[in-house]
C-alpha cells in the first residue's frame, strides 16, 4: 500500500501521467466513503498493472520518459479536518496509511485537471454530485453506491457504468466490484496481495451494520456473503470475537469526540442538501448542545454555509442504540420540515418530538434510519416549500 501510495502522489504532484482518474468519496468523509475510494483506487491501480502488456512494451520504451495512468483516491474534506474524522484517522493509522499520502480537496485544483482533458472521475458511496462538485457530471465513469437511486440529478453519461444497490456498506458493493473484475481477468490476487485493502472492507462493513445488530436492521444477505467471503481470505481463526473487537474498537474512535468543540463537531460529518445543513454527530444531539457556544456555532455555521435550516442528527451506542435529533431555522420553515419528516412513510421515521424553545427536537425511534433515508423527504420539501 504505501508503495502504490508513494509512487501515485509523486507522479500526480509532477504531472508525469498519461491520463488521471480519481476515485471521489462523499462530502462527510466517513469511513465507508474513505475506505471504499481508497481500496477502489487502489484496486484500478492493481488490475491497470496487471492488465497492461509489460513485456511487449519494455523492450519499446525509455523507463527515464515513460509515463503511465495513474490512479488516486481524492477525500472530499480539507487536509485540517482530516483530525476531525476520528475513525477514518485511528483505522488508516492501525492500518500503517501515512496520512502524509493522502490526498485532500484542497490539495489540488481539480477544476484545471479535469479541464485538460485527462480526467476521468469514479463516484463512491454518494451519486448525487455536491454543488461545488457539479462540474465533474461530464467526467463521471463509474459510479457505486448504496444510496436508493436518485434519478433527478441524474446528469451523466449514458455509458456511465454504475453499480448502485441498497445494502448496509458501500464497501460490500466495493468488494462485489473487485471480485467481479478479478474474475473477468482470471486474476484472484488483489485480496491477498492487498491483504490491508481486505481488512479494510471487513472492518467497514462490521462497523456499517453494527456487526450484523437486529435492532439496527442494515445489514443484507449481500452484506453476509461478502464479509464471509473477506473473512476467509483473512483465514480469521475465532470470526464472532475478531468482529466484535473491531466494532468496539471503531465504535470508540468514532464516539471520542471529547476534544472536539461544537464548531468542529458540526465539520465532523457534514451534508448540505440545497439549503439544509446536516451534520450526523456520534453522540446525542441533545448531548451536543450542551456543549458550550452550541447554538452559537449552529447559527454561524448556517451563516457561513449559506443555508436556512440546520437538521442536526444525533447516534449513541454506548447504552443499547439511540438516535434523536433536532431542526434550526425560521419558524414556518422549520415547522413544515418537521411536520413532513413526521408524516414520512417509506420509511417510516418514526420521530417523536419533545417541547423546546426556539427550535424542535425529538427523539427517533426508528433506529435503523441513518442520515441516507432523510435524503428524500428533505428533496421533496425543498421541491414544494414556499416562502
């Protein structure tokens, strides 16, 4: 891994590349979108080395001027906040990925690479480009998501190959891709020459499903077969007390936040849909607003992002699963979003709110519910919603 990292992000800074493809994660930067654009880029890269006719072409070429394609993950935060992604930072960290490899937003003007022409971009974990990003559509190749489809800001290509299936974890679809292209090549070996790759998927999958937890109600068959799968390449010995002692390993680097102050928590895991700013937090939202300047920095935050309504969703897990959260913003706005969350059917959320000033808050019992099903709800107010 961090001789494939290494080698890419020299020849990305020096521009010696034929042609360029970033492998482009969501805008919250979670794990799942982490893990799925690093382990994908990483897979283009194996199977272009493998695939390309060395032989014929060495006895042909000057290695001092040859230049090849280049595949990179491009994490969509910038390089400051990477501390704020505490799971992503302990999980790369255990894995030996020097952040120093990694590759930022902010660390390259992808407006100018993807306007010399040399560009291609893959979408993971999300098919709905943000609004800073909507200038890539035209560049889009390949899409794979776990995301119920969206077709109204569908604006690709028609030869866009997409992968786009409702299971607990990007990484399964991830995994089912690699295992597919491995089979059409008649090569098996990415998952045992890129074992931190494979254990990568386990582990993002073990967290996205809660270990396969009843209660949560993520996880799919698709989801099963393809851990069962990682997990004999890994040749696990004892599987039930390896997943359990990832999930408490990443539940907790997820959950430490305690350094963390309101302003950042909000940067944490963002996603602005229109003009809706929503931030998932690991602990409670009621928790988070007792954190001091707490409304302050929500106001500011809405202010600085250019939005009217603030839908802060709050996760704990360290008593059983609980999951609340809360909307900030003018009155009759804020009134409407709740009033349509309520009456939300597929899914149902199933949202119980409690009596505050100044703003709603209200428990969600629901608790297989994630920050993806408020997606839709969200675009149906913002399509009707008259001021």
């Amino acid at each position: 891994m961090e001789d494939y990292l290494t080698t890419t992000i020299n020849l990305l800074k020096s521009k010696n590349y034929v042609n360029l493809t970033i492998v482009l994660g969501n805008e919250s930067c979670d794990l799942d979108s982490a893990v799925s654009a690093l382990v994908y880029a990483c897979f283009l890269h194996w199977q272009h080395q493998n695939m390309k006719c060395k032989v014929c072409t060495r006895t042909k070429r000057d290695d001092s001027t040859y230049k090849d394609d280049i595949f990179v993950a491009m994490f969509d935060v910038d390089r400051r906040d990477y501390a704020l992604k505490t799971e992503v930072a302990y999980c790369f960290k255990e894995h030996g990925i020097n952040e120093k490899l990694l590759l930022f937003r902010d660390d390259i003007d992808i407006k100018a690479l993807v306007s010399e022409e040399r560009t291609s971009i893959v979408l993971v974990d999300h098919h709905v480009l943000s609004r800073k990003f909507e200038f890539l559509a035209p560049h889009v190749t390949e899409i794979i998501d776990h995301r119920p489809i969206d077709n109204s800001n569908w604006r690709y290509r028609d030869d866009v190959r997409s992968t786009i299936e409702t299971v607990g974890s990007c990484c399964t679809l991830v995994s089912q891709r690699i295992r597919d292209l491995c089979g059409l090549m008649g090569k098996e070996g990415f998952f045992h020459d890129f074992a931190v790759c494979t254990d990568l998927l386990h582990g993002v999958i073990i967290l996205d499903t809660v270990n396969f937890s009843k209660d949560i109600k993520k996880a799919t068959p698709h989801d099963e077969v393809t851990v069962e799968f990682l997990e004999g390449i890994l040749k696990l010995i004892d599987f039930e007390t390896e997943r359990k002692s990832k999930l408490d390993r990443l539940v907790a680097s997820r959950s430490d936040v305690s350094s963390l102050n309101a302003e950042q928590l909000l940067r944490k895991d963002l996603k602005i849909v229109g003009d809706v700013f929503i931030p998932s937090f690991p602990i409670l939202v009621e928790e988070f607003l007792k954190k001091p300047n707490a409304l302050e920095a929500v106001n500011e935050a809405l202010g600085l992002r250019g939005c009217s309504l603030a839908l802060l969703l709050g996760m704990d897990l360290k008593l059983g699963i609980r999951r609340d959260g809360a909307i900030f913003g003018p009155s009759d706005k804020s009134d409407a979003l709740l009033k349509l969350l309520q009456e939300w059917s597929s899914p149902c959320l199933q949202l119980s709110p409690e009596s505050t000033s100044g703003w709603h808050y209200f428990k969600q019992l629901n608790l297989s519910a994630s920050r993806k099903q408020y997606i839709s709800p969200i675009n149906e107010f913002l399509k009707n919603y008259k001021e």
